[in-house]
C-alpha cells in the first residue's frame, strides 16, 4: 500500500467535472484514488497497464491523466511520450521517491506535474484541480504581441514564433514564457513560478520548474546552454531579459 487513505467526508461538488484516467497497476491505488476522485464530482476511467492506458485514451479522450511510472507492457515514460505525440492533454506522472532521475526524464517528456508515493488523497485530487484550472484558464489570455528579436509571443493566439518559424509549446511552458516575458528583467524564485504559473495549492519540488524552463530553452534559444532570453540568477532562481 503506497498511498494515505483519509477519511472521506465531504460533499459530491454539483457541477460537472471533467474526466480523469487514472493509470497504475496497483488496483488498491486505482481504487482509492478513483473513489476521491468521484466523491469529488470527476468522471474516472482507470487503466492497468500501459497499452490499456493507450488504448483508453485513444477511445475516451480524458481531460487529465494521472500516469504511474512503472507500469507492465509499456512503462509511463513511453506512455507520455506516445500520448504527447498526439494531445498537450494535462499528464500528471506517479512516482516513487527513489525514481527522481526518471522522474525529470518524465518531466522532460512533457508530463506537467508529479506526486511521489506515498501520498495523501486529498492532496492529490487538489493537485489534480490545480492542473486542470491552469489547463481550461490559461494564464495567458489576452494581449499585444511581445517582440524579442526574433522572438514573437502571440498572447491572444497563444502561439510563439521564432525568427518567422511556428514553435510548439505545451500549455505549461507557454504560460511560463509569457508570465516571465511579462516581468521582463524580474527576477522570481521557482516558489514563486510554482505559485504564480503552476497555481499549486501544496509544495512541491523546484525541479519541476528547472525542467520546464530547460524545455523551453532548448525550444526557443539559439544555443539553450548560453541563453539569451531566460537567464539563471544563480541562489536565487530565473528573469527573461529583454
């Protein structure tokens, strides 16, 4: 058993949810999280394995999926992979403490979040909303086009250019271009990007901050190890320079 079990006692939210697919081979975890989940008012489908997470999500197109690393057939970092190949549907990876390297690596992948095992319910579903809130009401809605150079962010559009050439971004790291863009030369600490672009309601480690902003790196810099853009101010955290 790899997880807390509260009791659960609040009320079904009336209005609707969106779907989750829960994905672990552990059936206990499946069950208990899926139970929390519904008594929350989400529409729950759950997976085994990791060519039924594929094949569920395929068929029943969930609004998050909530992806246990280790898995039988196909393990949750191809799983991400394959899914990111197709849809920036919001992935939150599931993870045993002593799995940090391949937890960056799934960060890497495109999964936006994680949880470390054991972890609380209660916590989770609250995560789980967190993400999904971030997903449905981007941060980054409405405004003029920032110009960089050969950098371009269309706020409205949410699309980032290149030197004329389209750039493919997740939801995660289009907000956080955009929130850091919009404090050209502030500089924030990865709690305060948790706080602002991530709007988590718990703590949770830096280095799902460190990645992402490595991700965008590599997206949108000429050369990501000398960047020109989003620099590390190192004790402290990040600034984009305009």
């Amino acid at each position: 058993m790899t997880l807390v079990i509260e009791a659960m006692n609040r009320p079904r939210e009336a209005e609707a949810m969106p779907t989750v697919l829960v994905v672990d081979d552990e059936s206990i975890v499946r069950e208990v999280v899926s139970q929390y989940l519904r008594q929350d008012g989400f529409d729950v489908d759950e997976a085994a394995d990791g060519p039924e997470a594929l094949s569920h999500f395929a068929r029943k197109r969930p609004d998050l999926v909530l992806l246990d690393l280790m898995l039988p057939g196909i393990d949750g970092l191809e799983v991400c992979r394959r899914i990111r190949t197709q849809s920036n549907v919001p992935i939150i990876m599931v993870t045993a403490k002593s799995e940090e390297t391949d937890t960056i690596i799934g960060l890497g992948v495109g999964a936006d979040d994680y949880v470390s095992k054991p972890f609380s319910p209660r916590e989770l579903v609250a995560r789980i909303k967190a993400v999904l809130r971030r997903a449905t009401t981007p941060l980054a809605a409405e405004g003029d086009p920032l110009h960089f150079g050969p950098l371009t962010i269309r706020p409205d559009r949410r699309q980032v250019e290149v030197a004329g050439d389209s750039v493919d971004l997740t939801a995660r790291e289009f907000d956080l271009l955009v929130f850091l863009a919009s404090h050209p030369s502030q500089v924030f600490t990865r709690d305060e990007l948790l706080d602002k672009v991530w709007d988590w309601a718990y703590a949770s480690d830096g280095g799902t901050v460190t990645v992402h902003i490595r991700r965008l790196r590599q997206k949108i810099e000429s050369d990501p190890e000398r960047p020109r853009y989003i620099k590390t101010v190192w004790g402290v955290g990040y600034k984009f320079e305009p």
